[in-house]
C-alpha cells in the first residue's frame, strides 16, 4: 500500500491510460483528482469525471471529480484549490491530457494546431506550474509526462509536424524540471508505450478496431506508472521512459497479458 493516502492530481483521467493509472494507485488507498472536462458521456469515447470517481472508489481509493479544461488558467487554479481544500496536498502530478491531430502540414487546421499546444505544451506547463508548491512540501514528489523520448529522426518530423512539436515539448518540460525542481527533491519523468495502447484515440483517430486488436491494454501503462512513482524522488529523475523497459527494469518481461487479442502481432507506437 505505498501510496496510501497519497494525493494524486491526473489530468485527462476520465478514460484510457488517466482512468488506468488512476485505478492502479487507487488500487493502494491513493485519493485522485480526477480532473478532465468530460461531465456528460461521449458515446465515442466513453467515461465522465463521475464514472471515473465512482470507479476509483470501487477500486480502493478516495476520487475527488473536478471538471476543468487545462487551457484556462482560472480553471488550473480553481482544480487544484478544491484538491487542497479537499486532502491537504497533491504529492504526485500526472500530466496525461493530450490532444492529438495526425495531419501533414497542409492539412493541419490552425484551429487543431492551436488547441494542440493549448493542451499539451501550454496547459501541461500550467497546470505543473501550479502544483509545484504543493509537490514541494510532500516527501516523495513526482511528476509523470506522458510522452515520448525525443527523436529527431526525420520520420516522426516529417509526417506530422504539428502534434511532434507538442509531445516532445511535454518531454523537454519532464527533463529540465527533473533538473530545475532537483534542489526541492521533485521527480519528473516522463513514459510512453513501446506499442499502441487501446485507447479512443487509436481507435477513433489511428486505426480503428484493426489497430486495437494490435495493441496493448492501458494496464501497461498504469502499471509501468506505479513503478516510476514508487521510487524515491531524488535517484529517479530525468528520464523519457519506455513501458517495457521500466517493467523489464522490474524482472517483468511475459507482456503476454497485456495484449488486446493473446497471441497477436502488435503494432509499434508513433515515435519509438
């Protein structure tokens, strides 16, 4: 039970890898801030800030549902005094909120390049920036950036500029906090997939059910999270972490359960 009564702050934690990790510390006795915009159900996505909570809860954990959109700072400020008001600090960050558009230059609309880096680059920095005083005072403070390590290999550049440009900025952020926070003892790491993870948005925006069926469950992901998080704040810092690699790290190599469809051919994720 490590993270009993810690105080987790995950932002798109309604659904898919958010609600994972969620569940997973909740699975510990940790309270969330379930913090996403979703109030009413999207049939195509699934999940609400209240079907989250009520999920946690079950799981073991104590769920605080707050509704905010983390591209208006009043909303970030307003998020994080409930979590405070409600259990008396936040001891780790889990910047999970993304916003996705897999489109070549000339496709992309001004519309979805901005709210990608409203999201992504800006509401990430945000939101971290106003939990930093609260992470100061925990005694074993992280914060985990769920994106990719940087490649400049022309490849992931080239077909979708746009959205590289914001994923690679939560890396960077994840790196030069781990070193500007090192002096308060805060962790900031960063995690991303080695394979597509079922989520809505591979099967919305990828590739549909025929990509789901190639990839992994999010318990991957969450678990891999649960590692990162465990270790001691000051000797785990700085990294762009791989979920395999991290569960290997731990003698966990049999991924087999974490498979979609047991036995099937996965598919490697954007950027690895």
């Amino acid at each position: 039970m490590f993270f009993k009564n810690k105080t987790v702050f995950i932002t798109g934690a309604s659904r898919g890898i958010g609600k994972a990790i969620a569940l997973k510390l909740a699975g510990d006795g940790a309270n969330i801030i379930v913090v996403a915009k979703s109030i009413e159900e999207n049939p195509k996505l699934g999940g609400t800030i209240f079907s989250a909570a009520e999920e946690i809860e079950k799981a073991g954990g104590k769920a605080l549902p707050v509704q905010c959109d983390i591209r208006f700072e009043e909303q970030i400020k307003e998020a994080v005094d409930k979590a405070i008001e409600t259990f008396g600090g936040i001891d780790i960050l889990i910047n999970n909120a993304s916003a996705i558009a897999i489109t070549p230059t000339e496709q992309t609309e001004p519309k979805r390049f901005d709210l990608m880096h409203d999201i992504n680059v800006r509401g990430t920095f945000f939101v971290t920036k106003a939990c930093i005083p609260h992470l100061k005072k925990s005694s074993n403070p992280h914060i985990l950036n769920l994106s990719p390590p940087v490649n400049l290999d022309p490849k992931w550049l080239s077909i979708h500029v746009a959205y590289t440009m914001t994923k690679y900025n939560m890396s960077m952020m994840a790196i030069g906090w781990a070193e500007e926070f090192k002096q308060n003892k805060i962790a900031s790491n960063a995690l991303w997939p080695k394979t597509t993870i079922d989520t809505a948005a591979v099967r919305n925006i990828l590739g549909g059910e025929i990509l789901a069926r190639m990839s992994r469950t999010t318990d991957i992901l969450a678990d891999a999270a649960y590692f990162i998080l465990s270790k001691n704040s000051t000797e785990c810092t700085g990294n762009c972490f791989i979920d395999e690699d991290v569960l290997a790290n731990e003698g966990i190599t049999d991924l087999s359960k974490y498979s979609v469809v047991p036995g099937a051919k996965l598919y490697t994720d954007l950027f690895v």
